[in-house]
C-alpha cells in the first residue's frame, strides 16, 4: 500500500485517522486523536487500527467518546482543519447513530430530572454527620 507524500492532494491516496479525525473536529487535538485510536475507542471498517491507517472516501467509522458513539460513513478528505460547517461535510452519520444518540440524550435528560437535588449546602453538624458516616463505612 502506497502512501501519500506530504505534498500531494488529499483526495487520491487517502489521509491518516488520527488527522482525518482531528480535521472532522471529533477531537481537539491530533494528540488526543492517537491517543483514543490507540487505545481502541476508533475502529475503521469493524478493524481496531493504529492512528497512521490511512482513510478513504467510503470507509466506515466507529467513534466512542465516553457515553456517546458514532457510526459514520468518510464522504471526503480534509486539506486542513476547518471551521464546523466544513468538518459535517467530511462524513455522514447513519441513521441508526442518529437514533441511538438522540436515545442517549433523552436518557440523559431524564437522568438529569428525576435525580436528587438538595435543596441547600449541608450545615456544620450535617457535614459531621457525613464525614462520620463515610469514614466508619456507613456505621
């Protein structure tokens, strides 16, 4: 397998994931790109891969940053890295990603809604209280 040279275009040969992912704005830096394809939150074509593999138009990708995951299909290359509206471009999520994330996200939610909130901070007897009941293991 042949790879591009850092001067040709990005279009023929392909574009390494950890740039191709760092250029689609799913992470901030390409070092935390390689990290996460390293330590196996990416998979190109079903496959666990190094961050030099090169993506192509047409190749699948699964990403997982913490709850969320996307499944996307690579549309495009990135010469550079771009503003939003451009990285969108690159790729298009399948509509079961769609579907499942927005699932997350109502979970989520509700999560968020039904959970306890006290209604103040706990006072100087009620942190003893506390402190006394997580330091003897709930006795």
């Amino acid at each position: 397998m042949s790879q591009a040279s850092p001067g040709s275009p990005a279009g023929e040969e392909g574009m390494r994931l950890d740039k191709w992912l760092w250029a689609a704005r799913f992470f901030k830096s390409r070092s935390l790109a390689s990290e996460a394809v390293q330590g196996g939150k990416v998979h190109l074509n079903g496959q666990r891969v190094k961050p030099a593999r090169m993506v192509r138009p047409g190749d699948t990708l699964r990403i997982r940053r913490g709850e969320t995951e996307w499944t996307l299909e690579v549309l495009a290359l990135a010469t550079r890295r771009g503003p939003a509206p451009e990285a969108r471009a690159l790729y298009r999520e399948t509509a079961a990603s769609l579907e499942a994330r927005e699932r997350q996200r109502e979970a989520r939610r509700l999560r968020a809604a039904t959970a306890p909130h006290p209604g103040h901070r706990p006072d100087k007897r009620a942190r003893r209280h506390i402190v006394r009941f997580t330091r003897r293991g709930g006795s």
